[in-house]
C-alpha cells in the first residue's frame, strides 16, 4: 500500500511552491500527539521570522526519523534528489576540509526538510556572502546541575551589562530547554577565532563580577552550581538552535526570541509548537529590529588582549577540534593529578 501523502502549498519570493509531504499523520511528539504535518504548518506559520533569524547562512539539520525518543543524525549538505530550489554554500570547517551546507532561502525549504523528518534547525553564525566572518556573537548561559532556568534568567541582566560596556546590544532568547542564548549582532569584520576570544573576553568579564553564581571552567567536575557560559559555541561549525526552531523535547518547545522585559516572568515551557504561532500574532517578533544596527567587538578582543597580558590565556577547544595554539591541555584536571 502507498504511503499516505499530503501537498502543502507554501507563499514564497518565487511564487507559491507545492511541497509533498509524505506521512503526515506520523507523531513526532508522541505526548501532545503533534505530527509531521502540524510541524510543517507551523514552519510556514512562523515563516517570517523563522526565515529572518535562521535565513542566508548555512544551516545543520538534525533529523528524527521517528520522533522524539528515537535515533537521530545531523545533515549539512542537500541530499540527492533535493528539490532545485534547495541551495547550499561551499563552507570550511575546522578540519580545513571544505563541504556544501545547505542553506535555507525560502519558507519552501524549511517545509522540505520538515519532510525529510528535520526537528531542529541550527544555523551558523554567519552568512552565505563571507561564511568565515560571524555576524552574530552568541553567548549560551548553561546551567549545571543545581541550577535551572532560573538562575540563568539571574545573571543574564549582568551579561547585558557586560556587552553593553563593550559597545554592543544583547537580544535574548529562550533555548527551549534549560538555558538562555544572548545574541548581538556584529559587523562581519572578524573570523570565528577572533569573535570566540570576545565571548570569553565578556565571560571572564561577568565570572570576576559574579564568582559564586558564573563561571567559564570547561571541565564540569570544576563548574559547581554554578551558570557555565559556554564560550565553544562560539567556534566555527558549532551551532546552537535557531530562534523559533522547535526542540525535539517531550513537550515540543521553541527556542523562542522574548523581550528583556519578559524576562523575568518567562516560562519556556510555555513556548512550544502550538503556541508560538499565536504568540507572534498577539506581540509580534521581538527580534524583528534585530540586524538594524550591528556592532564591533573591538573592545572585547582589547579586553582579551588585557587578560592575556594578565597571565589569562587560551582556553580548551571541544575534542574534536585540531590541537589550537596557545591551548592549555586537554586531560580533565582531576585525571591530570592523579597521573
């Protein structure tokens, strides 16, 4: 028997687009009971938005052949048989091997990959006319065991004060699970070394002003309870979810944009699937001014350059990374000891 099958009509730049989508009744959040098809037409629901914050640079998709719960695998560059208007951008990652990514231009190809059981989008933090250079400075509040959401929300005021000294504005969100993502857009002038040096310039930043709550140690058996600001996710080819892209969550959240003034209130848990379309038509899109002004991270890399003459050097790259100049070793401390 044939499978089920469904065509969505999907507005875009080139006119409407027809997209089949095979399967449509199959649950991917099994606890609500949201299928692939309600997925797909929340894609197109937030299509705006969702195009402008993950749109024109390249983009991993990780997919979910059978929902949550199951096995899952990244896809970077379009598979054969991709529709034409699926796009892609030649990309060097850290190993120095260059690839196609793909690359999302039109609403109509986040509807593809929602067919091709995509869940979470994660986009680089640059774009396809110079991918080498961030346009974005992302800084992930991670909270360790002991802490939550909550504490998180604590210190990401304090965080915004630090940018903000350094010239720049913080835009907030949601990561759909437990943390908070503050990004600032910045002028493509820098590579992605450079601009990891400025999160960890403001990181070390906020630690000294908040030792007890904040801290940038790598090796989790030395963090505490305390907020981890993950400055490797700032590193080229690392990616965090995109705003409004869904999470592959039992409770099918968003990873969602919110005002400094909601902060205080927020319930992320409260962002999912089904509410973030009516959510955008009640308050709109909090990121919608977000490219208006971009800043620089010249005084972050002076902070950097002020720590390093201080005796504060490199800090650890994630293991799959090429051993990096500068690096301190990368045996966890407690291990180091013992040998």
């Amino acid at each position: 028997m044939a499978s089920e099958r469904i065509t969505l009509t999907v507005p875009g730049p080139a006119g409407e687009r027809e997209i089949g989508l095979s399967s449509p009744n199959r649950v991917l959040w099994p606890e609500l009971g949201i299928t692939k098809r309600e997925l797909a037409e929340y894609v197109i629901a937030v299509g705006t938005p969702f195009l402008a914050a993950n749109g024109r640079r390249p983009v991993s998709l990780e997919r979910f052949p059978d929902g949550v719960g199951g096995e899952s695998f990244f896809s970077k560059n379009p598979p054969k048989g991709a529709p034409a208007f699926v796009e892609a951008v030649t990309v060097t990652y850290n190993s120095g091997r260059r690839h196609p990514q793909l690359v999302l231009t039109e609403v109509a190809t986040a509807v593809w990959a929602v067919q091709m059981n995509t869940m979470v989008f994660h986009p680089w933090a640059s774009r396809t006319d110079d991918t080498d250079r961030p346009v974005e400075l992302r800084i992930d509040l991670d909270p360790q065991p002991g802490t939550g959401f909550a504490e998180a929300s604590a210190v990401a005021p304090a965080m915004r004060d630090v940018l903000a000294e350094a010239g720049l504005a913080s835009w907030i969100k949601t990561s759909g699970n437990r943390s908070l993502h503050l990004f600032c857009p910045i002028e493509p002038t820098h590579e992605f070394l450079d601009v990891r040096h400025a999160v960890i310039a403001a990181a070390r930043e906020l630690e000294r002003r908040m030792p007890d709550r904040v801290t940038t140690a790598w090796w989790k058996e030395e963090r505490g309870t305390r907020i981890f600001i993950d400055f490797n996710q700032a590193n080229r080819d690392r990616t965090m979810a995109g705003a409004y892209s869904p999470r592959a969550l039992a409770g099918a959240t968003v990873s969602t944009p919110i005002t400094w003034e909601e902060l205080p209130e927020v319930d992320p848990a409260a962002f999912t699937v089904r509410t973030i379309p009516a959510r955008l038509d009640a308050v709109g899109d909090p990121w919608a001014d977000f490219d208006a002004a971009p800043g620089r991270i010249d005084t972050l890399l002076d902070w950097w350059e002020r720590d390093l003459a201080a005796g504060l050097g490199e800090l650890p790259f994630p293991p799959e990374f090429p051993k990096m100049p500068g690096e301190p070793s990368r045996v966890q401390p407690s291990r180091a000891r013992r040998d």
